[in-house]
C-alpha cells in the first residue's frame, strides 16, 4: 500500500433508506417513535432492577446490562439515520464513519458474548440447580460481563485496526444508513479481497463461535428439561423460548449480512435496521414481560411514583 500520494477523503456520503421525501418524512415519525420506545423501554428495565434489591440476581442484572447495551446499539447510527431523513445531503465524515464502525463491533460483539453468557447461568440453573449458588454469584457475574465488554472492544478494535489503514482515495458512497464495515471497506482503492475476507473471518469468527455456543447450551438445556418434565420446568420451558426467540432474531440477520457480504442488495438494509433498531425492543418485550418478578418490581415503582394518592400522602406528611 502505497500511502504516499493521495488524500484521504474527508467525508462519505450516506443514501439512506429511500429516495422519496414522502417516504422520508414516514420514515422520520415512525423511527422517532421507535426510538423513544427502545430507550424508555430498555431503560424502565434498568431502572427497575436497580431499585429492586429482590431483584439483584445474576440474571436480572445481566438482563439489564443487555439493556444498556440494546440503547447504545440502537444509538450509535439511529439518531443520525432520524436526523438525516429531514437533511441532504446526508454526509459523515471520515472519523464519524470510523466511530461508527468502532461502536457497532464493540456493542454487537459484547451482545453476543453477553447472551453466551445469559445462556451459560441459564444453563447452571436448569441442569446444575443444587450448584447454582456456588457456580454462580454476583462477583463472577461482574466478571462474566466486564469480559463480554473487554471481548467486544477487542474485536473491534482488530476490525478497526486494518480499515484504518486502508487508502480511501476518493469513492465515498456508502449503500446504507450508516457506515457498514462490509460496504466502507469496499471503497478503498486497492484489490479489497484481502481485508474482506479478514473482516469476514474477523466477525464470522466471533458470531460462529458465540452461535455454536448458544446451540449447544440450548441444546444441553432443552433436553434437559425435556428429561425431567415437571411442573417446576415448565417455567424454564418458558424463560428458554424467550431467550432463544431473542437469539434467533439477533443472529439470524448478522449471519445473512456477513454470509452474502458481497452484494448492495436492499436486503442487506432491511436485515440491518432489523439488527440494529427491531431487536433492542425485543429485550423489554420478550424477557421482562414474561418475567413475574421484573413485573410485580415495576408495579411497586410505578405505585411509588407515579399514583397520586401517594404524592398527597407525601405531601401531607411533611
Ligand atoms: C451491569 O454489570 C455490572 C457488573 O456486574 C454491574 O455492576 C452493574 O450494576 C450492571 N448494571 C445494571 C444496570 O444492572
């Protein structure tokens, strides 16, 4: 690479979602209100767990770290999507793109390993129930989810590592709303074939393993609870199906962008507003709506501070 005699350009050109200004405004009301709802949504739940001391056992507290983690992956490109659906021309510059790209790895790659290790606790729950409390506490948690972070911000920054070092001499558009690492490393003015397949084997390695991971766990569970169907197990039935459904849904998109990486289709698109803005709502949806305890805490919250009676009660009080 002969990085001497070019510019680097200053800024890449975004086309979005559509062309069409009418589609467009849709677009803006309908992703606003999206939005809100995953922030308020992933962050009631946060809210929750926090002021529920019942509730700070490992799982809900890796459940509302998978909330923190589903707002920032629906923050990295959705505001600037919003924003610019009212704006052309729709343009981000160099280091923007690169922040963006840095962002996505991280917080998809320590969702993934976050949910290997939901599936792992699920695990020691289910079949190892007699050991749960010495296996799993609170201080490994916090080690189990520092980890999927440190996993997430080093794959990232092995993606990052070779792009930045790519000449981007002058083609700028990206086919998407956002920089896509699979459509930016395109542009750059050499034979790309090499750090595609290195960005390919990069990522694809970090979602297969953590996939094999999760199909085995599952697995391992599933039969186990199959085994010794009981009253008791119908509710792991339950808390399984939600875990899966989620994993499914998150997975199944990365693994179609990355398995047909070569291609501008308006598939890839679709499948990565699915992954980035659908499945951080599914968090609240999926996990906390099934589960009596996150429930019953957000009554008591809601009866704490929002019923009027006890606002009247407070201020006759004082
Ligand atoms: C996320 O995990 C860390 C480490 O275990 C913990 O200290 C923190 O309270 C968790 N965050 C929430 C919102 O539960």
């Amino acid at each position: 690479m002969d990085q001497g005699n070019y510019s680097r350009v200053a800024e890449f050109v975004l086309l979005g979602l559509s062309n069409s200004w009418e589609f467009q405004y849709f677009l803006f009301v309908f992703f606003n209100i999206l939005y809100m709802t995953i922030v308020l949504g992933n962050l009631l739940i946060v809210l929750t767990v926090i002021s529920e001391p019942a509730l700070h056992t490992p799982m809900n507290i890796m459940l509302s770290n998978l909330s923190i983690l589903d707002v920032f992956l629906a923050t990295y490109a959705t505001p600037k999507m919003i924003h610019d659906f009212l704006h052309e021309p729709k343009t981000i510059s160099f280091e923007g793109c690169m922040v963006q790209i840095f962002l996505l790895h991280v917080f998809a790659g320590g969702k993934m390993v976050l949910l290997v290790v939901m599936a792992y606790d699920r695990y020691v729950a289910i079949c190892k129930p007699l050991h749960y409390a010495t296996i799993m506490n609170l201080c490994k948690c916090m080690g189990l989810i520092i980890g999927s972070w440190v996993i997430g911000v080093m794959h990232s920054l092995s993606q990052l590592a070779f792009t930045l070092n790519l000449p981007f001499c002058g083609p700028n558009i990206v086919y998407s709303y956002y920089c896509d690492l699979t459509l930016v490393i395109k542009l750059a003015c050499m034979d790309t074939y090499v750090p595609e397949l290195l960005m390919l084997l990069d990522s694809g390695l970090m979602g297969m393993i953590s996939f094999l991971f999760l199909l085995v766990s599952y697995m391992v569970i599933l039969v186990a609870v199959r085994r010794h169907s009981s009253a008791g197990l119908a509710k792991a039935h339950n808390t399984l199906v939600a875990h899966i459904t989620v994993v499914t849904l998150f997975f199944g998109p990365c693994i179609f962008i990355y398995a047909w990486p070569f291609s501008n289709s308006p598939v890839d698109k679709v499948l990565s507003v699915f992954s980035t803005v659908f499945t951080p709502i599914l968090n609240p949806i999926i996990y906390t709506l099934r589960n009596k305890d996150v429930k019953s805490a957000m009554h008591k919250l809601k009866t704490q501070y929002v019923t009027p009676s006890h606002l009247s009660s407070c201020l006759s009080q004082d």
